[in-house]
C-alpha cells in the first residue's frame, strides 16, 4: 500500500532577486517540502532568509522562477492569475503577522469577506451559519458586530484564525501570527491553532520566530541557505 | 453580507478620508452639468426670444412688396399688418435709429400677444415703439417721433420708368405707449437675439399716407382662431395646410394686384395690374383659361424719329392681331395716321425708335431699334385706344407732357407733343409684333403689361382646356384682318365710354372664376410659412452653448477629474493593506478593482448630486458672464436660466462616468501591485536600487525588465549580456545604464523637436508669414514637447547623480523629484500642458487690422461697409447717379463701390446664436469682385471652367456641369459652417418659394475666409433678379476709399443718403465685431483654463501630501539625524517648487513662441489677465505646496521612524 499523497509538495523551487551589484541574489535554493493533510509545520530562521517569501510562494502571492508547486495534487505554479485566486480563496486560509481586518466591518462580516470573492451565493448562507459557529467557537460570539477597532489584539488575531477558516481550507499559513501579542495571548492563539488543526483537519505551516510557538507543531524546519532543514529530527 | 454591503459599509467608514474625492467630483460635476446647463439656458432662452417675437403667432405670410386686401386677412381671421422699412428719430433730431420696421396693425394684432397691452389699439397720429426703439430713441409716452416710412411703390424702383420723387413719407407722430417682448414689443419673422427696432402704427393711418388703401402686405394667425372647414380638405391635414387651403378658396387676383375690367371703348375685358408689368404666372393662366386673350405690351418710348423729323415720349404698343399684321415682322412697324404726318412718313419708311431699358433703372440706358413702316392706321379703333396704356405712375394722370412725374427727365422737352397727349392721352402712335416689343422691353418684372379677352358669345370656351397654341400669343386670334387705313371695325369713337352689358358682366364673371382655377396663390408669394415651428427650429438648432462651456471649461473639468483621481488614489494608497488582504483572501485583482470602483461610484453618484445643485450656480455664474464681460459673444444681455430634466439627468450620468472613469484609471496601477508588496504596507513604485527580500514578482519582473535593458544597453556598446559578469570597475550601474538610454533617447527627442520647431519658425520669417498662427504655434507646441523631453532627461540625469560632495538641502529636494519621476513628469507636463495652452490660444485671436487694406484680408481691402434700411436706386459709381443723390463729384473722388440687392432673411453671422433657417441673400455683380479680387477664398468653387476660379463661381455659365435650378451661391466659410451647419458643395433649400414660387435652391460653390461678409449668402445679381424681380435697388454696400478719407467719405454718403437710413461702418469695426465672438470665446477658454490650472495645482499640493506621507519615515530619519523640521519643510517645498517652476516655464516658453504673431501683429494680447492667471497659478501651487507640507510634516515624525 503506496503512502498517500501529501497535501503540499514543493520540488527543487528557486527564488532569486536581483542584487545590488547586477547580480541575482538566490533565496531559495532548490528548496523542497512536503506536508502531509491536517500536518503542522513551523518553519524558523533568521531574518532575511526567506520565510516570509517561501510562505508567500505556498500562499499562490507568489511564484517560483522554477521548481514545483503543488497543493492537493494540483501544480499551483502553472496556475493563471484567477485560477490562483480561486486557489488562494478555496484552498488556503492566510493568517498575518497584523490581522489586516477591515476596520468598516463587523467581525461576523469581516469573517464573511472571503465568500464574497467566490461569487457563490448559494454557500454564503451557510458560511453565515459556520462564521457564527467559528466566532463561537473561539470565543466571540459576544463580538460579532463589534468593529475590528473595538477588539483587543489577541480577539483580532482570532476573528483573524476565524476569516482563514470560513472557506474550509485545507492549509492553513500563519506568519509571524503571534509576533504583535503578548505571551499569554500567544500562547492562547497557538493552542486554538493547533485545536481548530485538529477539529478542522487543516494543516498548518507557521512561518515564525518564536520558538514555543515552533516546538508546539508537529514539524520544526528551519529555513538556511535557500534550503529547509529539519531542526527535531522528524 | 453582500459586495453592496461592503461598499456601504467601505464608503461610511472612509468618507472622511472621502470628502476632498468628494468634492472634487462635486466640482467637476457642478462644472460639466452646469456647461450643459448654460447650453439649455442659452437654447430655452433663445426659444423664450422666439417665442417672445411671434406671440400667439404660429403661420404668417409676408409678400414684401406686393399688396393684399387687408380683407383677405380678417376673412382668414387673421390679423392684417402693413410692414414698411423706415427710419426714427426723436423730435429733436438728436437721435436717429435707421432700419425700423414700421408696423401698421389694427386691434386684432394685439390679441395675438401673449399678453395684452394696456391700449386696444394704436390711436391715429400716435406710434407704440418697442423697448429697443424707446431706448435707441430715449423716448417715452407723450415724446414726439419722426418716422420716414417708404411708400409702397406700384412700379419697383428698378423700372427706369418709375417715379423717384417722394418715395418716403414723414410721419410726426405721439409716442402713445412703449411695449415690452410679452406685448408683442419684439415681433419680427426673421430669428436674431438682438431685438429689432418696431415702430407700430394705426394700419389705416399708414394705408392712407403710404397709398396702400385697405391693402397689407404681412398677415399673422394663431391657428386656432383661423376658420376652416375641416371636412373639406381630407383627412389629418396640417394646421399649415389649412390655412393654406383656405387662402386658396378666400383670395381673388386683387390680392395679386391683378384687376379684371370692362374696356370702356370696346366689348372686351382686360386683365392689368398696377405694378404696370403682369407676373409671368398670370400671362400664363390668362392665356390658359381663354384661347383668344390678346396679350399686350405698351411702353414709352422716349424718341421716334424718321430722318430729321422726330417725337419724343409716345407710348408704342406690341401685340398681335388685330392690331398688326399676323406677319408683321419683327423690324417692320405699324404706326398711326398722326404719327405718319407728324414724321412724314409713308409706307416703306424708316422709323428709329429710342426707350429706356426697362431694367435699367435710374440709370436709364437708352437703347434705339430701326424698323420699316408696314402700314399707317387710322387714328379709329382698334388702335386709337388711349387705354393701351398702361397707369404708368407720374404719367397717366398727367394733363401735360410737362406735368409728368416720371423717374426721368424729359429731355427731349421741345419734341414733346402735347397736342396728341391733350387730344390722344396715351393712344400709342406705333405698333410692333409682340415678339420685338418683348425683346425691347421684356423685363425680369414681366413682358406684358394687359391681356384682353374679347367678349364671346359663348362663355363655355373658358372651360376648355389651354389649346396648342395657348403659349404661341402672335397666332392665337381667331379673326385676323390686315389693318388698313380704310378700316374701321371699332363701332364706336375711341375713347368713347360704353356701359358694361349683361353679356359682358357674365363673361367676366365667368372669365374671373377660371382665372382663379388657374392661378395659385404661391405663384405671387402669398403662401403662410409656419414661422412659430421656423423660429423654434432656429433656436434648437442654434449654437450648442452647452458643447461650448463644457470646451471652455475643459481644463477645469479634466483640473477637478485629476484632483478626484488623485485624491482617490491617494485614499486607497493609504488602504493598500486592505486591498493587499483582499487579495491574499482569493479576491481577483479585477474583483478588488470593482469593489474600490464601486465605492468610487458612491462617491461619484454623490458628488454628481451635490454637482448638480452646484451646476445651478456654475450656470447662472456664466450666463452673468455671458451678459455682461462677454457680451459680444451673444449681442444680448436677455439670457435667462433654464434647466431641462433630460440635461439635468444627461449631466448626472456624465458626471458620474467622467468621474468613475477618472477613479478606474486611478484604480488600474493601484491593483496591479502585487498582495504582498500592499500588504507590507506598499505600493510605493520600486525603482529603488537597494535590494529588499519582501520584494516580489513585480520587482523581479521590474529587476528582469531593468536587466534586458541593461543587456540592450550593453549590446548596444558592442557587450555580451553577462547577468552573472562581475560589473567593471569603471561600467555604470545597470540602473544608470537604463536610464543613460532614456536620457539619451529623451535628449534626442527634445533635440529633433527643436530642431523642427525653429526650422519651422525660420522658414514662417523667411517667408514673410509672421501673420501665420498655425506654423507659429505648430512651433510652439514642438517646442512644449521638447521641453518636457528634456525635462524626462533631466529627471533621469538627476536620479543618476552621484555628486555627494555638492549635496545640499535643495540639491536633496530636487533630487528627490526623481524619486517618484513619473508622477512628477505627469505633474510638470500637466502644468506645462495647462499654461501652454491657456496662454498660447490667444495666437488665435483675430486681429481686424491685420492687413485691413489687403483685398485677401477679411475686409475684401474695402474700407466701409453700408447698410440701407431703403434701396438706392442710382449708381453711386456714376457721376449722374451721384448727381441724382445730391453727391458732390469731387467728395467722392477714388471712392467706387460694389452694391448688393438685399432679400431679407436670418443674420447666417456668428452674431446670431439661431440657426439661421433662411440665411439673408445678397445679389452682386460678381465682375466687380473679381476685378479687385475681393477677400480671400478658404474654398474655391470647384468644376469651373478651366482658368476661371473664385467669384466667377457665382456665374451659372462658367460652371462645366449643369446646375439645374440650383443657384450657384458662396460664403463665409465661418457662416456656413456653424450658422447654417453646412459645407461647401452642399445645397441650401430655402423655406419659402421664390416670387414666381419656385423652390429656392443653392448649391454652395465656394467659401470665403473669414470676412465680413458672414451672414449673407452672396448670389449672381442675374439670378437674385430673375428670383426676386421685386427686391428693388440696392441696400448693402462695400465702399472703398483712400485710407486717408475714409471718415470724410463715410460722413459724406451718410449725410447723402440720409434718408435711405444709410449706416456706414469701417470694414475694420464690422470684422471686429464679428471676430469679438471669436476672441470672447479665446478669453472664456483662458479664463475658465487659468481657473483649470488654479485647481490644477491644488492637486499639486495632493501630489506633495502624497509625495511626504510616503516618506514619513524616511523624512524621520532626517529629523533623527540633526535636521531641523525648517529645514525638512525646506527640503520638501525646494522639490515640488522646482517642480511646479519647470512645468510653467515650459508652457510659457513654448507659448512665447506661439503666441509670436499676436505680438508682432500688434494685435490684442491680454498680457495683464494672462500673467496674472500664472502668478496666480504660480502662488496658488506654491501655497497648496507649503500647506501640503506643513500638514504632512505634523505630529511625531519620529513616531514614523518606530513604525518603520
């Protein structure tokens, strides 16, 4: 019986930028990574090695100058520009740094802002029925139709977890989700992402630099020269 | 949650950011509506003027010089008006008003005011003036006027046999009231915003001083008050055919001047009219009904003389049997037993016989024909019949010859024979064939003067049909006897009266109805027009005002959509984190660009709300404008606010597509950037050479892009494209290799524009055309993009500076303008743009002295031109033509002048903002134009006979291809153009037939440039008579003078031709007038584009928020680094001045050169209003540059520096 299919597979990728002295700058160097459904993957390094970018390159906000791209069997970096944004609305659920909630809207409708890029009216009213069950679940219910701005940081962050979720994505990327929270909320935010992995069967790559955050993923790579290397062994 | 909502929800949220978007599409809205709606007032008040001149007046039928019963109008309820061309002045002289339409109406005029005048109607011995009138005149009710009124004149005035004497009539009259436009104060046919001069008069009073007994020659109706019989005239016909129709079943051949009488001497009838020559259409109808009419031709002739022997001023008559042999030849005569003792002449004889050309008018050409005595008559009927004859006015009722107040002076004074005319009256002494009278005598007027239908026995021959030979009048006598001197078949003495019988009374019964079958009112000009649907058509039709305002104020609208656009870039730049997580959410680019748009519309929808109320104002602001400071372009100060639901609605959606489609522009760059570089808080342009790892796809493709030009820059140096080389020590940066191209390519475009432009401005001096606006601004405009050429090169040059040691705080700021080097070349070409075209229009401002004298200069080289409100008659060219007029020879010495026959019509002049429906017709020998070859030809007329162009265009023989009935015409090319809306080679149909009612037809041949001749539809005097024989002399003349007596020649021929109301005007003033509309609307653009450019650099000041707001962190650093906040502010305001320094002096240096031929044409250039629209543009952009700065530079900088 042959393994299954891992959910994310990026073959000898390669990212390069032009440099100041005329050259190209390489980012990442022939990096590949597979992720397995409902896995959880930290991704460390130090700054500048290309975390942000490598996430950008799996989040579709980005292609490759070569290599492989490929999410749930599917090669992303082959994809036209819609196909990518049907992907990244579908597939992927983003989770930034800073939360970028639209401050004009509620948190029920900031939840619901991914349905509306599908165009499909028929599931929003059941997206209407799991953001209020998401809300619920991390806690918010008492915050629907609050504004972004009446929320404290760590209750952004959630409505934040909750917007990636509504479409049921199959990966979930984080980066730097806890780099703008105090401790405790931190910690209370990576516990709600490792629980919703699990309940959600979502994976999820956090790209980060705190290392409890890291060591509470299934999976800790390290990103160094252009390459990705497991830092536990796994 | 829906998109919708999301809009709402992002609009309410923003909308303080909102408010300068908001008030921009607010502004360009209130400007783009508001154009439109100067457009509806202009139109509505146009319409309001029409309506205001015809009152309840909807059908009016005006027949010029031809005179209907004033029954014929009351028996067609309609009212009856005499209308005369006359002059005014006020008791004391002191003030005088030529071309007054002097109005004799009765009470029933007045009911067809909108509203009625205080009086019922105008007392006898009193006038009512119109306000223009009142005001020209300074009169008020109970002042005394004078009003010369020309009679009205049986015999045109182009007759050499007509009297001249006394052909106006002064009336002294009482001011009784002064009406307003709603009493009918305005009322004239013809479609001009300017209001005419009305004089009107009790109808009886004026019939009566005038000779005009109960006749009218103008009748206006409402239709509703018309009596019609409905059933009779099929179904559904028009209110216009109706009236027509009734006309037709209502009029008898009085109305035109045709009276059917009993001969006295005779049993016959006889058809003749006091214009003396019948109108073609009533021979021909004459001859028709009865195959035995006789048609007749009696005219003076002023000598017959037979060797020694000669008589002056018997009357000869043509015709055909019996008063000749039916083969009497054309040089044969037939004279009377007196004439033949008098000449001592026999049979066999020669007789000379000497008239005036009929059509030679004062001028009386004389003209002699011999012919051989056929036979002597007997002085017996049929031939001794003093009624041949026809009432030559001044003649027939004259005792003595010597008593005659002819139109000539009896020079032959001892060869009169009075004897004859005491015992004989006007018995003609000779008969012609009617073949040879009529080519003596024939005459644009007619060719017979009487048509005689003999009594018969039997009344049903009028029934029948015209025969075969009804056209062939020498062969149409069913009993031809040779005359002889034997023969006396007359049955009584001639002259010797006889009561009209029974018999006769039937037939002429019987003769009148079939005439009336026969004959049509229209052949005679009576036919109503329906003027009210005319005039509305004229004012709908009439100049696009709104198209106009939104062309002036162009600049300011594109101004408000750039400042929106900018405004709202600005607004979604600041939200490029949002716009960045739309993305990353699975939103498209293109669905993130809809949602922005949509919020876009919002604003848009909202401003354009706001606009519209605005526009009111905007509106009203222009139409205070337009009549006050640019009156001239309008020539009325009667222009009223209109606002139509449909413009009001149009405007909306325009605002709002104009300002939504400003915003899509604005949107497209904006989106296009990469989720990630927004979400990093981007959307600054990445032309920066530093490296960042958060930069993405669009900077590798940027940093690609920048590497093929490097490889081109490379290759083009002869290098091997080595992305992966070590650079050189000495090889430039890939970026400065990039630019180093645009530079050089940039340099070269500037150096090739120059280069053209001072090519082109040396061969316009070489050649002599300094006067040639289009090759000067050609230059100027070559130049403006070499400007900006080399200022795209400058920019690139500065932002591959490396002169550290040379930087200074200003150098910094200048070199920051390379930073953002798009934005800031848009903002330099915008401003260059704005002041080169505000200021380099007026190059083509027309100068009415620029080679006034020339004949290829829009004066035609003449230097007065003259307007008549009477015709003149005499040849002012001639000695006894001016002699007659009381001219003295020497005063007029070197002046010669083309005269031109006047139909009456609609102004076809940029002055009138109607279109012109029936353009004023001008007849002119065209020889006189082109011996002096008169104005300049923007169109010659084409398929000429080879060798043979401009104002031979005019003469029918000289085209190579048939022209039918269409009349060859030229034109101003600016009257045919925009007033008549046509082009050369198109053919004009006039509204109305022509006297014989025929369609009136031109083919437009040729246009002349710009001219004081704009206007008029200029014809051959040929084909003006032939149309319109009654248009008598001429009333539009073109004078030239010696420069030096021009003042001396004009003050001469006024005082002259005084009361002809002659108005003379400097051809120079007439072209200033014309070209004041042109150049009034070269000053609305200017000052609505410097308002533009004022607006325009307060999206400079938005460019520098923007500009600073970007940098915050690193203008932070600065602060961090011991720069002083002054010294930023400095730094900041150094870069947007050099900036806003560099677009002006570009568009001033290139409009210097444009604009060259105004300067040195000396013509008008408002160099005040110019220079204070770019101080103000220039301080304006400085102010908006320091407040922007000031506001940007507030708070914590430092605050930004954390942050970073």
């Amino acid at each position: 019986m042959s393994a299954p299919a891992p959910l994310l597979r990026l073959a000898n990728v390669t990212k390069r930028y032009p440099g100041a002295a005329g050259g190209d700058l390489p980012v990442l160097r022939g990096l590949t990574l597979e992720v397995a459904h409902g896995e959880t993957v930290a991704i460390v390094g130090p700054s500048g090695c290309g975390k942000s970018t490598l996430l950008n390159l799996i989040g579709t906000l980005d292609l490759p100058d070569s290599g492989e791209l490929i999410l749930d069997g599917q090669r992303l970096d082959t994809l036209d520009e819609l196909a990518l944004a049907a992907t990244r609305n579908r597939q992927i659920g983003f989770i930034f740094q800073t939360h970028h909630l639209l401050p004009q809207c509620t948190v029920l409708e900031n939840v619901l802002v991914p349905t509306l890029a599908s165009g499909d009216t028929a599931s929003r009213a059941q997206a209407l029925d799991r953001a209020k069950q998401l809300l619920t679940r991390v806690g918010l219910s008492e915050r629907m139709n609050y504004r972004p701005g009446q929320l404290s940081g760590g209750e952004r962050q959630r409505c934040a977890v909750v917007r990636a979720l509504i479409n049921q994505p199959k990966l979930l990327l984080a980066d730097e989700p806890t780099g703008a929270l105090d401790r405790a909320t931190a910690d209370s935010l990576a516990s709600l992402l490792l629980d919703l992995n699990r309940e959600q069967s979502t994976a999820l790559i956090v790209v980060t630099h705190a290392p409890e955050l890291a060591k509470r993923m299934g999976r800790v790579l390290e990103l160094r020269d252009g390459q990705l290397v497991s830092c536990d062994g796994k | 949650m829906t998109l919708r909502t999301l809009i709402l929800r992002s609009l309410r949220f923003h909308l303080r950011a909102h408010l300068g978007v908001l008030l921009g599409a607010t502004l360009g809205s209130a400007i783009l509506i508001g154009a439109l709606l100067v457009g509806d007032s202009v139109r509505g008040s146009l319409r309001d003027m029409a309506l205001a001149r015809l009152g309840k007046v909807e059908a009016a039928m005006a027949t010029g010089d031809r005179l209907f019963r004033a029954e014929l109008a009351t028996n067609l309820k309609a009212a009856p008006v005499l209308a005369l061309p006359g002059t005014a002045n006020s008791a004391d002289g002191a003030r005088r008003a030529n071309r007054v339409n002097v109005l004799g109406v009765d009470d029933s005029f007045w009911k067809l005011a909108e509203k009625a005048p205080p009086f019922a109607t105008v007392p006898p011995n009193s006038v009512v003036l119109n306000q223009a009138l009142a005001d020209q005149l300074a009169a008020k009710p109970g002042d005394e006027v004078l009003l010369r009124v020309s009679k009205v004149s049986a015999l045109s005035q182009d007759v050499a046999l007509t009297t001249r004497d006394g052909q106006t009539v002064a009336l002294r009259l009482r001011v009784h009231a002064v009406v307003g436009a709603e009493e009918l104060g305005r009322f004239s046919l013809q479609a001009n915003q300017v209001a005419p001069f009305n004089a009107f008069v009790s109808l009886g009073l004026l019939q009566n001083k005038v000779g005009a007994t109960d006749r009218a020659n103008l009748t206006a109706l409402h239709y509703s008050d018309m009596e019609v019989h409905l059933q009779l005239w099929g179904p559904n016909p028009s209110s216009l055919e109706l009236i027509n129709s009734s006309l037709r079943g209502k009029w008898n051949p009085n109305d035109a001047q045709l009276d059917l009488r009993a001969l006295t001497n005779s049993p016959a009838l006889e058809l003749r009219t006091d214009r003396i020559f019948l109108d073609p259409p009533a021979v021909r109808a004459a001859l028709a009904v009865d195959t035995n009419a006789q048609p007749i031709l009696t005219y003076l002739a002023t000598l017959l003389r037979a060797g020694t022997n000669a008589t002056a001023y018997p009357m000869v008559t043509a015709a055909g049997a019996p008063l000749v042999p039916a083969d009497l030849r054309d040089d044969e005569v037939v004279i009377n037993q007196w004439l033949a003792d008098q000449l001592q002449l026999k049979p066999g004889g020669e007789l000379e016989l000497s008239y005036f050309l009929p059509d030679s008018g004062a001028r009386l050409t004389e003209a002699t024909n011999r012919f051989r005595v056929r036979s002597i008559v007997p002085m017996q009927m049929p031939w001794a019949d003093r009624t041949l004859m026809p009432d030559f006015p001044g003649i027939a009722s004259a005792e003595r010859i010597g008593d005659w107040d002819a139109g000539f002076p009896l020079t032959h004074r001892k060869l009169v024979d009075d004897p004859y005319w005491k015992q004989w009256r006007g018995t003609p002494k000779a008969f012609v064939s009617l073949s040879a009278g009529r080519k003596m005598w024939g005459n644009r007027f007619g060719d017979t003067t009487a048509i005689r239908f003999p009594v018969a026995a039997d009344v049903r021959r009028l029934t029948s049909p015209a025969g075969a030979n009804a056209s062939d009048p020498e062969r149409r006598s069913p009993t031809r006897r040779e005359p002889s001197g034997t023969t006396n078949n007359a049955g009584s003495e001639s002259g010797a009266p006889q009561s009209e019988t029974p018999r006769v009374t039937s037939y002429r019964n019987e003769l009148e109805k079939a005439l009336l079958a026969q004959l049509k009112p229209a052949d005679f000009g009576l036919v109503f027009q329906p003027v009210r649907e005319q005039a509305l058509k004229a004012s709908r039709e009439g100049q696009d005002f709104g198209g106009l305002f939104i062309g002036f104020s162009f600049f300011l609208i594109v101004a408000a959509c750039v400042l929106v656009a900018l405004l709202f870039q600005f607004g979604v730049e600041q939200r490029a984190k949002e716009v960045g997580t739309l993305l990353a959410l699975g939103f498209t680019p293109k669905q993130v660009r809809r949602l922005l748009l949509g919020e876009g519309a919002g604003l848009a929808v909202l401003g354009a709300a706001l606009g519209a109320v605005g526009a009111v104002w905007y509106a009203r602001a222009m139409l205070h404008g337009l009549s006050t400071v640019w009156r001239d372009a309008v020539g009325t100060s009667d222009l009223r606010f209109h606002a139509e639901p449909a413009t009001l609605a149009g405007g909306f959606v325009g605002a709002v597509l104009v300002a939504v489609f400003s915003l899509w522009l604005a949107l497209r760059k904006q989106v296009k950037q990469p989720a990630r570089v927004l979400l990093a808080g981007g959307g600054e342009e990445v032309i920066s050479n530093q490296f960042s790892a958060i930069s993405g796809e669009g900077d590798a493709r940027l940093g690609l892009r920048r590497q093929a030009e490097r490889d081109a820059a490379l290759a083009s140096r002869g290098a091997e494209p080595t992305p992966t080389a070590p650079p050189e020590p000495k090889a430039p940066s890939p970026l400065r290799s990039a630019g180093a191209v645009q530079d050089g390519r940039m340099n070269l475009v500037g150096a090739a524009c120059s280069v053209v432009a001072f090519a082109l401005l040396g061969w316009a001096v070489a050649t002599g055309q300094t006067a040639n606006a289009g090759a000067f601004f050609g230059a100027g405009a070559l130049l403006l993009i070499a400007a900006l050429a080399f200022t795209s090169a400058l920019l690139t040059r500065l932002e591959r500076s490396e002169s550290a040691a040379a930087l200074t705080v200003s150098g910094l700021g200048i070199r920051n303008i390379t930073r953002r080097r798009s934005r800031s070349l848009a903002t330099a070409t915008m401003l260059a743009c704005g002041s080169f075209l505000v200021l380099s229009i007026g190059v083509f401002r027309l100068d009415e002295n620029a080679n006034a004298t020339q004949r290829s200069s829009g004066t035609g080289g003449f230097a007065l031109l003259g307007e008549s409100t009477l015709p003149v008659v005499q040849d002012l060219n001639t000695k006894a033509g001016r002699e007659a007029l009381g001219l003295d020879a020497k005063s007029l010495d070197g002046v010669s002048v083309v005269p031109f026959r006047v139909r009456d019509g609609d102004d076809a002049s940029c002055l009138n903002l109607n279109r012109a429906q029936k353009p004023r017709l001008l007849g002119v020998k065209p020889d006189m134009l082109v011996e002096r070859q008169a104005f300049q030809f923007a169109t010659q007329p084409d398929g000429l006979v080879k060798g043979f162009n401009g104002w031979t265009g005019l003469e029918r023989h000289f085209h190579t291809l048939p022209l039918g009935d269409e009349i060859p015409a030229i034109a101003d090319q600016n009257s045919i153009l925009w007033a008549m809306g046509k082009k050369v080679g198109d053919i004009i149909e006039y509204p109305e037939p022509d006297e014989r009612g025929r369609p009136v037809r031109l083919r437009l041949v040729g246009a002349v440039a710009n001219s004081i001749l704009q206007g008029n539809l200029i014809i051959a005097e040929d084909e003006f008579t032939a149309r319109f024989p009654s248009e008598a002399g001429y009333r539009y003349f073109l004078v030239d003078a010696p420069t030096n007596r021009v003042a001396d020649v004009s003050a001469t021929l006024t005082r002259a031709l005084r009361d002809f109301g002659l108005e003379l005007t400097p051809a120079t003033r007439r072209m200033a007038q014309l070209n004041a509309v042109q150049n009034t609307y070269l000053g609305t653009f200017q000052i609505l584009g410097g308002l533009g450019l004022l607006l325009g650099s307060a999206g400079l000041g938005v460019v520098v928020l923007r500009n600073v707001l970007e940098r915050r962190g690193e203008l932070a650093l600065l602060l961090a680094l011991g720069f002083r906040a002054k010294a930023l502010r400095w730094l900041v305001l150094s870069e947007h001045a050099a900036l806003l320094l560099l677009g002006l002096l570009s568009g001033v240096v290139a409009a210097g050169v444009a604009v060259l031929p105004s300067v040195l044409g000396a013509g008008e250039l408002p160099i005040g209003a110019l220079a204070l629209t770019l101080g103000g543009v220039l301080v304006s952009g400085l102010v908006w540059t320091w407040l922007a700065t000031v506001s940007a530079l507030r708070g914590q900088l430092l605050d930004a520096l954390r942050n970073q």
